[in-house]
C-alpha cells in the first residue's frame, strides 16, 4: 500500500478494497464498505475489520485515494485502542453473564417459607388496605409495576379494586422467583401494610412489607414480555388485536370504571324517576332506524336481524310496567369510519306514558343533569374523571333548546355549508361535521329539535302547529355531537300506517307494534342516548372506540 505522488497517476483501488468516508461513512460491524457507496467512517475501524494486509481508499476532494503511509501508521494505531476496547468490552460481557449465572444459582437456594409463628393472615382485596394497615393481611393481584434496588424489590400489585406498593427484601429480594418475576405475572402476598415514611409516595400512601409470597403464574418475559406485546404509540389496529392486555393499562382501567359508574347513575335516576328496567330481545325481526344499518343474520332458516334500537318493544310494555327503560345493546351496520360511530354500542333508551313533547325535553335534561351527577358523587370516579378530563365542568338545567330551521339560520350565519357545500335549506339532513361546530362554538348542551318529518324515522309525531316537522329532539354536547336522540311517537293507527308508507315499509311483520294504537293508544315518547358517546365526552376521549371494551366497528370483530 502506498500513497500517490503528483507526478504518478492515481492508483486503481483493487479488488477487497475497503473505502472510508470521514463525512458519511459509519463504522459498524456489519457495513460492507467494500462498496463505495457505503464506506466506513475511520481508517482505524476499516484496519481493525479488515486486518493489517487490508488495502484502504480514502474519500478526498478529487475521489477515493490510497491511504497515505503518515494516515496508515495513525490508522494502526487507532485499530489497536479498537481491539483492546472490543476485548474488554466482551470480556465484561462475559464476567457479567457468569455473575448472573451465579446470582440465579444462588437465588436458587433460597428457600421462601412462611414463618408459622407469624398470626394468621387476613383475606383482603386491596381496596381494604388502608382499613387493615398494622395487622397481617394477604392479597393476591397482578404484578403492574417491578423494581429491584440495593438488595430490595418493589412490586406495585393490581387487583382491580386498587395498586398496592409490596416491598421485599433480603432472602426475599433474592431468591429465584423474585429475581425471574416479570411484568403481568399473579403473586399472592402476606405481610403488615403501614403508612409510608414523610417523603415517599407510593399509591394510598402506604406499602406492604411482605414476610411471605408465591407465585401463582409467571407471565412470560423477553420477546413475549408483555411490554413487548403493548406499546404505547403503537399501531391502533396492533393494540386493538392486543386489546386483551392493553386493557390491563391504567388509563383503560379507569375508562370503565367511569362506565360502570355511569350505568349505576343511570339506574339510581331512573329509579329516582319512577322508571322500571326490562330486558328487550336483540334478535328481531324489524328495523327501527333504516334499513341500511341493519345487520341481518338466519334464525333457524328465517331472516331476522340484530337490533338497532330497542325502542318498539319498550312502547309494547308501557301499558303493563308504565314508564320503562333498558340498557342493551343495539347494532349498526355503519359503513362510515368516525370517531363516534360503531357498530356495536350500549344503548340506554327510556319509553313513557301520557307526556307532552315539552315534559319529554324536560325529562331528557333532568336524566342527564342527574346521571352526571351522580356518577361524579363517588369520590373515587371524579378524581377518575379529572385525572382524563382536567377541568370538566358538570353541565346545568336548563339546556339551550333550538328548532332545527333556527340551527339552519344559525349555520348559515356563521358560513358553515351543508354537505354539498351550499348554504342549508329546509329539509338538509345537519351533517356530523356541521353539527360539531355548531355545537363546539356554542359550547353548550343543546337540544335541538322539530326535525322535517323527511329526515326522521316513520314512528316520529308530527308537530300540530306544523306538519312538515316532528317532534323530535337531539341532545346535542360539546366535543362529541349528537348523545342523545327521541321524539313523540305517532299514536293514531292512522296515522303510523301512513308512516309504514311513506318510508317503503311493510307492516306485517310490525303487527305487534301497531296493536299499541288499538289496544288502548296514548301519546308518549321515548329516546335512546348512546353510553360511549357520553363517556368519550366524559373521559375526554378522542373516539368511542375507547370506551366500548372490545369495540367493533368495520372490519373489527376481534377478539
Ligand atoms: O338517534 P338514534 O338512532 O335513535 C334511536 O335509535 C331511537 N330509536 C332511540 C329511541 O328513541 N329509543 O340513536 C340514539 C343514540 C344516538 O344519539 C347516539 O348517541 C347513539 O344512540 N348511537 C350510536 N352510538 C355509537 N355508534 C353508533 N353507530 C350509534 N348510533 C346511534
């Protein structure tokens, strides 16, 4: 190898070449810098891979050139501090490995045992912790949290009821199962919980010390680690195939204890206002909502479908149980992919007796006011909800109340087109888009009612001082759109028979339903409120897919 002169003409790299580019080569193992393309960085490291017999080419302003024999001996000079820092490296990769291998065999002789002079321990969940602390309690939950530090192990356990910091230390610390716990795995864990001392945190302020454990399941760890399962950011459709563990995560957890509280709610002010539960069929063989969100199936050889609303049944029940309500799922084959549509969600809806549209409204508000109340009373679910929702306000009666040709003034004031990009007019459906900012600039709950009778459902009332609208309303919320939606029912048989007609439907097989004209008819209404769309809002949730706990929309019915 030699470096050029002037008076010679530049040397032809030969075969093997290696080529370094100080400005964009990298030295790594790996790189095959026998390509110009991708050179090493250094001289050193293109001498320490190739060996000492290695010809090296150098980027210079003209092209690649021999390595000069000045660089060359500076380059094996390099090469060396390379080898040596490679070697001690592995030769503490390997000290390392060996003390690792001796610590898992030490751990391996410890025995855990429970001390039998120990008193007895008490069965808790770890919400009766602080009640329980200074006496011996045992608890078995999930392993949320691990952290080993000076000889000590910390494990932050979850039951569902709560997280519990659970401290082990000496024999404990050590021994192979705690030394080979992973994330996710059960434990059962005896000891005393005691307040912590000034200056620690940990959840409810206490910890457990433990004097005994075991293992029920270990979870897998390395590739199969549940950390390497679920990651935060990471493809929406991934977490939703690992919906399973994701929903294992805090912010889920909280999500649905959210939900469960706001179903209770729903339940105590529907008790509070005299309405009584039933459980309506959710294969039927009628449509309520359109037929093109309908998902059909066979029953045993007939076509049925998957409700959309359980709303006709509740009006079959209001002459033996009055007013009543149902939390039950209804289904929609929506072809749309937005933040606030599934195809499966829970549905509250409510049917009652011998009111007025204005009692109806007045109802819907009062429900709704209430439900939120209540659900904030349990201390636990609001510091839930302003944990998701910093600075959430609880809405207050009255609501806004706006007929629709007022929205269409209103849009149009303010340049928001409908969905062909003009201005609306009488009978425009008001889209999702539209509605939001409406709602989102007003921000407030409004409901907004007296739809066109074009755009509503064939079971929807007619207004007496105006027939080309119903008596229907929506209950429209910041951040979310439309909640709620309802009306007055058509009563006259007359009347729902015209309704039949007009929307193409064939009222055979709503025999049952028309029967409520002739047997004893009354004015009543009902609605349905949609419990993910009121979650998301209460949770501040970009999307309801969030609050359904196996949420299925197109093209996901997993797991
Ligand atoms: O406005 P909708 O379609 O009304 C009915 O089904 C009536 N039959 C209810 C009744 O009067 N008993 O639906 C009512 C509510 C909506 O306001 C919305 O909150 C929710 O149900 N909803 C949906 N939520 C999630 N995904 C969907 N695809 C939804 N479709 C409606």
């Amino acid at each position: 190898m030699s470096g050029t002169t002037a008076s010679e003409a530049p040397a032809a790299p030969p075969a093997g070449t290696l080529f370094v580019d100080e400005a964009t080569g990298v030295d790594a193992a790996g790189v095959d810098a026998t390509s110009q393309a991708t050179p090493f960085k250094t001289a050193a490291f293109a001498l320490y891979s190739g060996g000492e017999a290695a010809s090296i080419f150098v980027k210079k302003d003209e092209g690649y050139e021999a390595i000069s024999a000045s660089a060359l001996k500076k380059a094996k000079k390099g090469a060396e501090g390379i080898a040596k820092k490679i070697k001690t490296a592995e030769e503490q990769r390997v000290k390392k490995e060996k003390e690792e291998a001796s610590k898992l065999e030490e751990a391996k002789k410890i025995q855990i045992v429970e001390d039998a002079a120990l008193p007895a321990a008490k069965k808790i969940k770890i919400r009766d912790a602080a009640a329980t602390r200074g006496t011996r309690v045992r608890l078995s939950g999930w392993v949320h949290r691990l952290r080993t530090q000076k000889g000590l192990a910390f494990l932050v356990l979850r039951d569902g009821t709560g997280y519990l910091q659970c401290v082990l230390a000496g024999d404990l610390a050590n021994a192979y199962s705690t030394v080979s716990l992973t994330l996710e795995s059960t434990v059962t864990v005896s000891g005393v919980v005691s307040a912590l001392p000034e200056g620690k945190s940990a959840p409810g302020n206490h910890e457990l010390a433990v004097d005994y454990y075991e293992v029920v399941g270990l979870a897998p760890g390395g590739d199969e680690a549940v950390s390497n399962k679920v990651q935060e950011g990471a493809d929406p459709n991934l977490l939703l195939d690992m919906r399973h563990l994701v929903l294992r995560g805090e912010t889920m957890s909280n999500i649905f204890k959210v939900r469960a509280a706001l179903l209770r709610a729903f339940r105590k002010t529907y008790a509070e206002l005299g309405l009584l539960e039933v459980t309506p069929p959710c294969m039927v063989q009628t449509q309520v909502e359109g037929g093109s969100t309908l998902f059909s199936l066979k029953y045993y050889g007939e076509d049925a479908f998957l409700t959309q609303s359980s709303q006709l049944y509740l009006e079959t029940v209001l002459p033996s149980l009055g007013d009543v309500f149902c939390v039950q799922e209804s289904f929609r084959a929506e072809k749309s992919h937005t933040r606030r549509h599934l195809s499966e969600y829970t549905h509250v809806e409510a049917e009652l007796a011998f009111l007025t549209f204005e009692d109806l409204l007045t109802h819907i508000e009062t429900l709704f006011v209430r439900t939120v109340e209540h659900t904030l009373a349990d201390p636990e679910i609001a510091a839930i909800v302003e944990q998701l929702h910093p600075g959430f306000v609880a809405p207050k009666l009255p609501f806004r109340r706006m007929a629709y040709v007022d929205a269409l003034d209103w849009l149009n004031a303010h340049g928001i087109p409908n969905e062909e990009g003009e201005p609306f007019k009488f009978g425009d459906d008001i889209a999702e888009a539209a509605e939001r900012k409406m709602t989102d600039t007003i921000n407030e709950p409004i409901l907004l009612n007296r739809f066109p009778l074009e755009i509503k459902s064939f079971y929807m009332k007619r207004c007496a001082d105006d027939p080309r609208v119903t008596e229907s309303v929506d209950l429209l919320i910041p951040n979310v759109g439309e909640i709620c939606g309802g009306s007055m029912r058509i009563y006259d048989l007359d009347e729902l028979l015209a309704g039949y007609k007009r929307e193409g439907i064939d009222p055979a097989p709503y025999y049952w339903f028309t029967d409520q004209r002739r047997y004893g008819t009354c004015p009543h209404g009902g609605y349905g409120l949609g419990t993910e769309r009121i979650l998301a809002w209460l949770c501040d949730r970009f999307t309801v897919r969030d609050c359904s706990l196996y949420p299925r929309f197109t093209g996901r019915c997993k797991p």
